[in-house]
C-alpha cells in the first residue's frame, strides 16, 4: 500500500490566491513527504548508522590514543638517549681529567720503573748540571776579564760576575725544561 497523495488532492496553483496560502500548503506538503519517509524508514538501518558511527568513533579515538602512546615512547626514548650521552660525556671527561693529572704529575700507568724515576729526578738533575757549569772557572775569568776592561765597574766586579751567571743559568734551565 502506497502512500501518495492523488493530484487531485493537490491544491490548484492556478487559481489566484494570496502567495501565503500558497507557502503554507506547499510546507505542509514538505512535512507530509518527510514524515512519511521518516516512518517509512526502517529502525534497524538507524542503529546500523548509529553504531557505525560509534565504531567510527571508537576507531578515531583509539588512533589517538595509539598516537599519542608512540609520542610519549619516542619523548621517553629520546630522554633516555639523552642522560646516557651525558653520562658517556661525563665519563670521558672524568678520563681526560685523569689522565691530565697523571701527565702533569709525569707518571703514566705504563711508564716503567725507570721511566718513572727518570721523570721525578729530572728536574734535580737539571739544576745540579747547571749549578756545575756555571761553577766553571773558565766562564768567571772570562767574564771578570770582560769587566776588568771597564775601569769603573772593577768595584763591582763580584757583583756583576754573580748577576750575569744568575742570568746564563735561569735562560739555560728555562730553554732546556722547554725542550724537555
């Protein structure tokens, strides 16, 4: 059984009546069509539409939450990489330091005996070896005949004699403890 409205039923638009009564009919009309298709329509396909609306909804906020989860592991991820370079860092640094302090001080762990004694006895050894060649009576003739050819400064003599030695003995040891 159909649902239709015959034409007769229809009112006649030729006729001259007020353009409201025209509006109104025809929105009547409208209502009528769509409340029949309202009835017509089966409850069943509306719950298919809502709950695959509702699946719909499910599955979005699931991609979120998948989303979001992989964010917070990378950002985890990240951080995690990021403390073990700085301790990596921190570590290296703490080796370097050592080691400075082990080449300032002359002692390497795979430095032999006698490297290691080579080391703690240089620098002694260094100023007794200068100590000797200044001590050199060659060097303090020469130098006092220097100043003996000056008539005034042969009563300074043994000062002058003691100033120039200081000076020969602190360029030799700085120039060799460089070279060393």
């Amino acid at each position: 059984m159909s649902r239709s409205t015959p034409l007769s039923n229809l009112p006649n638009i030729k006729n001259k009546q007020s353009n409201s009564t025209v509006d109104d009919t025809e929105n009547q009309l409208v209502k009528e069509i769509l409340q029949e298709i309202d009835t017509n329509k089966n409850p069943s396909e509306e719950l298919n539409e809502n709950s695959m609306a509702q699946h719909e909804m499910a599955q979005q906020q699931a991609m979120a939450q998948q989303q979001a989860m992989a964010q917070q592991q990378a950002m985890a991820q990240q951080q995690a990489m990021d403390n073990s370079n700085h301790m990596n860092e921190q570590e290296m640094m703490h080796h370097q330091m050592l080691e400075n302090s082990n080449k300032e001080d002359g002692l390497n762990e795979s430095d032999t005996m006698v490297n290691k004694l080579l080391v703690l006895v240089k620098q002694p050894l260094l100023v007794a070896l200068l100590a000797i060649v200044i001590s050199i009576p060659a060097l303090s003739n020469m130098i006092e005949n220097a100043i003996k050819s000056k008539p005034s400064l042969v009563s300074y003599a043994t000062i002058i004699i003691l100033l120039i030695k200081g000076i020969i003995a602190g360029g030799l040891y700085f120039g060799i403890n460089k070279s060393i």
